[in-house]
C-alpha cells in the first residue's frame, strides 16, 4: 500500500453494505476464523447493524451508515441512546446528510451540518457503545463529481471546506475526553442539542459546551455547570459560533469561508451564565478550569 516498512493495522471492516446478501456471513466467518487466528489483536468490523437484533455472529464492531435529510439526522440524534451495552461496539464509518430535494443539501450546507452536528453529540454522549465516527466522503474533485455532499472540495490549485467540514472541527476534542452530564430546560428545547466534555491541551483544561439551534428563533438560556472540581477562568474562555444568515448558505472557491467558525472572548464565562443562541447555528463554550 505504498509504506516501504509495515505498519500497524488495528481494524478490518469485512465487506462493505453487504449483510443484504445472503452469501454474506458465511463468507464472513471464513475471513473472521482466518484473520483472528493469525492476527488475534485486530478488531474486526462486521457490516450487520446489532443496534436492534443481536449479531448471529462474532465481531468486535458493527459498521453502520446513514444517509437521510436534515430533519431525520437532527430529530434521530438520540438512535443509540438505548441500543444494548454489551456486545459489538459501533463503528458509524459513514454519516452525512442527503436531501432528496434540490438545493436542500447541495454540496453541503449549514441546516445539513447543524443536523450533523446535533447527531455527533448523540455519538459523543454514547461513546460507551459508539467507538469510531467519521464523515464520508472527505475528498471531491470539483471536476468528477460522483457523490455529494463532501468534506472537502479541491479542483487543481485551490480547495475549500464545507460547513460540515467546520462543523467537525468543534469535535476534534472529543476522542479520548471526559463526558459531561448536561441537560436542556428551555421552551425550545426541541429545536436545540448539547453535549458536553472536559478536554485538556498542552497547559489549560476545559469544559467545552456544544449547542446546535436547529430553529428559525434565537435562543436565550442559562447554562449550569456542575461537579466541577475547578473554578471557571473567564479570562481564558471563549465562545466559538458556526452560523450564517440563510440557513442553505454554503462555501465555494470564490468564497471558501462564507460559513465557517467565529470564535470570540467569553468575559461571563462562570459556573452558572447566561447565553444567547442565534438561529441555525452551532455554539461551543469553552470554559477554562483553573485546576
């Protein structure tokens, strides 16, 4: 594959969108035998979905896959909330949202990549059973269009991301963080979706909140911390906001950031603060511990 040394494999995903087929497990199973015998470490992914019935074979992960509009992705962000904790763990190898009608999703969008958004806090709430996410496809060739939307777009000397791109720079801490309790009370709450972690970088630790207004009004709301063990340093907070004025804007080569992240100061920042929500938007409070 191109490496002049080996390198180290930990996954291997048997298949791809084949458990419709009836050949598929029996071939499975030879190839599970097989590789588990010579390489017992790596984990295997199988391609049926144990998050109802329970696999009728072995695997260490299951893969699953979504492709739905803004609405389904946003309103389904609690799917794994009671899928079972023992067995398989889940590998979501393939997310994005895909409209049916035109221009709705385009070649991503904000509405589309606030429904993400909103799903990935699900994930990271369920990182107990949810093990691996990723978006797909990363890469598009401006000039082969074969599947949208992507990550990034490219032609031969320029490139840009979509919204979902920025989107999923507000989670890059998320593997490996500590989980947060938080829970919503506003009369919206059915448009809004939170997640917390504490996150560490190279000196500081935080308390990142997450809130995707999925709704046409703005939201004003309290934010509650608790449990912390340290004190909130409002002079190293900040606030992070991805929004835009038409929730269907998007990026192009001529306007490579027309949506993307605008991070500011956070002078309120406390255990107990204020907050206002702009409409179509995703908001990260990232609050500084003095540990």
């Amino acid at each position: 594959m191109g490496h002049p040394e080996p390198f180290l494999v930990k996954y291997v995903a048997l298949g791809n969108e084949d458990c419709v087929f009836s050949f598929y497990r029996e071939h499975y199973l030879e190839f599970y035998t097989a590789i588990k015998e010579a390489y017992p470490d790596i984990q295997i992914i199988s391609n049926c979905v144990g998050s109802r019935v329970r696999l009728d074979h072995p695997a260490d992960l299951y893969d699953f896959h979504i492709y739905k509009n803004s609405t389904w992705v946003f309103l389904n962000k609690t799917m794994f909330d009671n899928v079972p904790r023992t067995g398989p763990k889940v590998f979501v190898s393939e997310y994005a949202v895909v409209e049916e009608k035109p221009g709705d999703g385009g070649n991503g969008n904000l509405v589309a990549s606030l429904a993400e958004a909103a799903f990935l806090t699900g994930l990271e709430k369920n990182s107990d059973i949810v093990q691996m996410a990723s978006y797909a496809p990363l890469f598009v060739n401006d000039n082969d269009r074969t599947w949208m939307p992507d990550a990034i777009v490219f032609n031969s000397w320029q490139q840009y991301g979509t919204p979902s791109y920025w989107m999923q720079t507000f989670f890059r801490e998320s593997s490996g963080a500590l989980i947060h309790p938080i829970t919503i009370n506003s009369s919206y709450s059915q448009q809004l979706a939170a997640s917390a972690v504490t996150w560490q970088d190279s000196k500081i630790s935080f308390l990142r909140v997450k809130i995707v207004n999925f709704g046409p009004v703005a939201v004003n709301l309290t934010i509650s911390a608790s449990g912390l063990e340290a004190s909130v340093n409002s002079a190293r907070s900040t606030v992070t906001v991805l929004t835009s004025s038409n929730p269907l804007d998007g990026n192009s080569f001529s306007r490579p950031k027309k949506v993307a992240p605008v991070m500011s100061e956070l002078p309120n920042a406390a255990e107990e603060m204020q907050a206002l929500l702009v409409p179509y938007s995703l908001t990260s409070f990232d609050l500084a511990l003095d540990v």
